[in-house]
C-alpha cells in the first residue's frame, strides 16, 4: 500500500501539470480565434475595447501635453513658487495621485545614517486608488529596528553580541 500513495501523487502531479499546459493551450487558441477571425462576436468585442483604450490613451497623452504647456508658460512667467505648489496640488488631485512625506515602508527606499531621526529627501508618489507607488521616496536615518521601536534583546542572536 505505501508503494502506491508516491505514485497517486506523483500522477495527480502530472494531471495537475497537463492541465495547465491545455489551459495555456486554449487560451492561445482563444487569442487566435479572435485575430483570424474578426466578424464574430468575441473578436469585435476585443476590439472594440482596444479601440477604446487607444482612444483613452490618445485623450491622456492629449491632456498631458497641455499639462506641460502650461507648466512651461508658468516657468516663462516666472510664477512664484507658492503659485507653481498650489497647480501641482491641483493636478495632482485631478490625476487621483497622493504625496506621501511621511515614512511609508511599502513607498520608500530607506538609507540607513549615523542620523538620530528620520528624514525624508524625496516624498514618494502614489495613486491614490490601486495604491500603487507611482515615483519612490527616500528616506534616511537611524537603523530600522531602531526606527520601528525594536529592542536588541529580543533577538536571540545580538544578546551575546552587546558590549
């Protein structure tokens, strides 16, 4: 009896494994389908939905064009700073982005200084709706166990290590 169990797993492996090979399979045969034969009803819903994400995108590249125009006529005016802040936060919000300047772990590099306190260079970038780290910040300071309120001691390795 023990001898069949290995094989019983071994072969619910392999059935597991060619599963997968014919979901990829299908998959490609589905994606085949689809550009050879563009009257059907699946291929004109992908493409319509490609059509509206080029549109989409055309609209985005459109609306950052203008962005930058109007930044570069704003630094030709020579707009003071508070001024140049207060258009940022504006289309920052508009964009759905958030700027993070306080210590994040998930949007932050951290360099590790001979510093006593944290500091923060370069804020870090986010979308504010998936989350996602659009641009990462920078942070320095002190070592991040000292940061995150670690104690040596409870590390069983540093206890004979401290002077």
């Amino acid at each position: 009896m023990r001898n069949r169990k290995p094989n019983v797993v071994d072969e619910l492996q392999e059935i597991g494994s060619v599963l997968v090979d014919l979901r990829l399979s299908i998959e490609r045969i589905d994606a085949s389908l689809v550009v050879r034969d563009p009257g059907n009803v699946r291929s004109a819903d992908a493409y319509d939905g490609l059509r509206k994400q080029i549109a989409v995108s055309a609209g985005d590249r459109r609306r950052l064009l203008v962005l930058l125009t109007e930044l570069g006529e704003a630094i030709r005016r020579k707009e003071d700073h508070p001024s140049l802040q207060a258009r940022f936060e504006e289309w920052s919000s508009q964009a759905g982005i958030t700027v993070l300047s306080e210590l994040n772990s998930e949007h932050f590099d951290y360099l590790e200084t001979d510093g006593g306190k944290v500091e923060i260079s370069q804020p870090a970038y986010v979308e504010i709706d998936s989350g996602r780290t659009i641009r990462r910040g920078v942070a320095s300071g002190p070592p991040r166990r000292v940061v995150l309120g670690e104690n040596d001691s409870k590390d069983p390795e540093s206890d004979g290590e401290k002077s």
